[in-house]
C-alpha cells in the first residue's frame, strides 16, 4: 500500500501489531510514523512507551528485550527497528518468533531502504505486517502532490509553479515539503499565493542547476572548477548520496539521449526529449546541450565508473564523500582524453 493509505488505514481502524516502510522516499516513513504516534499516544508523548534503534546495532539480547517488554504506562509500546537489512542473522530466528506472536500492547515499526527479497525476515514481514512502499514520485505524480499538500496547507500553487518546485529541488517530497512549509510561513495570514519572484526568492539557487554546472565542468576537464561546485553543494546543505545519484540519473539521460538520437537518426529537440523522458523541459534542454560535445563510449565509460563507485559505497569500502571526489577526478580525466 501506499503512505498515504496507510495513514487511512489508521484513521479508520485499530493499528496493525508490526508495519513495514521499505523504499528511499523518506517523506512516507516520516509521515507515516507520525501518524502511528499520534494514533498509538493520543494527546500525550511516547516518552518510554518508545524504543527507536537501528537494527544493525542491536544484539540478540537486546531485541529479546525490545520485542517481549510490554507498556510500562499505557496501553501501548512502541518498537522502531531502522535499516532491518543491516540486522546481523544471529537475530533472525528471534525476530522470526516474535512476529509470530506479538506482545499484546507492542507495536514494531521496521524500515528498509533496500530490502532483500531472498532473505526469510523479509519473505515474513511481507506476510505479517502492514507493507508499506516508500518510493519517490515521478513527473507529473511530484506535481500534482505539491499542489495538493500546499493547498492543504493553505497555499494556491499552479501547475507552472509546482514545475518549479521539482526544478529547483528534485523529486524529494521532504525537500519539497519544507519549500512549502517556508512558503507559508513567509506568506503569513495575508495571502494564499505568491508571485514566482517571490517563489525564486525563496528558492535560492537550484541544485539541479548547479550539479549541471559541475556536470558542464566534467566534460570540459575542469577538475578544480567542478570540485569547488561539489563542495558548495555540500555546505549548503546537500547529501553525498543523494548528489552521487542525481549525478548518476544525468549520466543515464545523456546516455538515453545519445541513444534515442541514434534512432532516429537526427538530433533531438528539448520538447521532443523532455515526452520521451519524461522529464522537465529545463533537463531536456541542459541535455540536449550537454551531449552535443560527448560520445556514447565515453559515456558509457562513466556510467561503469559510476557503478563501480556505488558498489564500495554500498559494500562500505569507501566513504561517500571521498568516492565523490574520486568519482569527479576520474571522470574530468575520462573526459579530457
């Protein structure tokens, strides 16, 4: 089901006993514990009726103890166990019981980003819990949901400037949500809509636009130029892993480009690129412009430099940030040769 069924689903009935968020759209796992907390502590804190730990950090003994402790106040004790893939399988057969027969009173919450299917937790959990597919929104989807939550929040968005939103700040629901939340508090009681002046204001600079700069320096060689680009990202605020695979996606729509161009057997225009992509005019235009000066092979050679690169983040042999700027070297050198 989807978050925002989920939170239906409580409004409507009693809580289930386990949840499962899984997926890398944080937004829903946030939104949807909250909604938990407020269902399970009406008018009242979680205070000690609340255990949130990450499950790579938690032993056997301890789990026995999360999952079999039953409310020391209320009526209801909440577990929240994060990144259930990372649980070491001494924990398995334990965990196993204990969703075979909850505590009365016990609500488990686990999250993954990435879950494995093939692993028997996993297979259980599909079956036992509530299931809960936090995935990030795409196109049209992303627009749509800015000017409904905005107008929830009492704010009249168009379509034109929802575009906007996801222009200057991707598809994030958490990072739209906070753009839309430092709206109205800008606006304050005296408004519902704002201009897109006062919309680019309080933006500020795009981080779409400055990962094409870095983008644009790359493929001119310019090491130094877009180092410095990476590092502003960074202090203003950006994760390493979200700029490692947004800078992933453009290396796979410039590869798509070249591709769809091949085809056809003639340059594509922007309007014609942003239908088959299914992505914002402004992309299709930095694309269009960008792969004018590359190669298929050479692209290529960077998409396998970047697959390389998310393997030893992902199997902890490098640190994100360091393999960002790895990754930056190398790819200034692949395409300066």
């Amino acid at each position: 089901m989807t978050g925002a069924e989920y939170i239906k689903r409580l409004q409507k009935g009693d809580p289930p006993s386990t949840s499962f968020f899984y997926g890398e759209e944080d937004y829903w796992i946030k939104t949807c514990l909250y909604a938990l907390r407020k269902r399970l502590f009406p008018g009242a804190e979680a205070g000690f009726d609340q255990e949130d730990l990450n499950a790579g950090e938690v032993s056997v003994e301890s789990l026995a103890n999360l999952l079999r402790t039953p409310p020391f106040f209320g009526s209801a004790r909440l577990v929240i166990l994060r990144r259930i893939e990372e649980l070491d399988t001494a924990c398995d057969a334990l965990f196993l019981t204990a969703l075979a027969s909850p505590v009365a009173g016990v609500f488990l919450v686990v999250t993954a980003e990435k879950p494995d299917r093939r692993r028997k937790i996993f297979k259980e959990l599909t079956k036992k819990a509530a299931v809960v597919e936090a995935q990030p929104l795409k196109g049209y989807a992303v627009r749509r949901w800015v000017m409904e939550e905005a107008g929830r929040l009492g704010l009249r968005i168009p379509s034109e400037i929802a575009g906007l939103l996801v222009e200057y700040r991707g598809t994030s629901l958490t990072a739209l949500m906070n753009e839309l939340e430092k709206a109205v508090l800008y606006a304050g009681e005296d408004k519902s809509e704002l201009t897109r002046d006062e919309w680019l204001v309080l933006l500020g600079e795009a981080t779409e636009t400055n990962l094409f700069a870095m983008l644009d320096r790359l493929t001119e060689g310019k090491t130094g130029e877009a180092l410095r680009l990476l590092d502003r990202l960074l202090a203003g605020g950006e994760a390493e892993m979200k700029l490692f695979y947004m800078l992933s996606r453009q290396i796979r729509l410039l590869l798509l480009t070249i591709i769809l161009q091949q085809k056809k057997g003639s340059p594509l225009g922007s309007g014609e690129l942003a239908k088959e992509l299914h992505c914002h005019l402004y992309t299709a235009e930095k694309l269009v412009a960008q792969v004018q000066n590359l190669s298929f092979a050479r692209l290529r050679a960077a998409h396998h430099r970047l697959v390389r690169a998310d393997l030893r983040i992902k199997t902890g042999q490098s640190w994100p940030r360091l393999e960002l700027e790895m990754l930056l070297y190398d790819l200034t050198r692949l395409f300066r040769a």
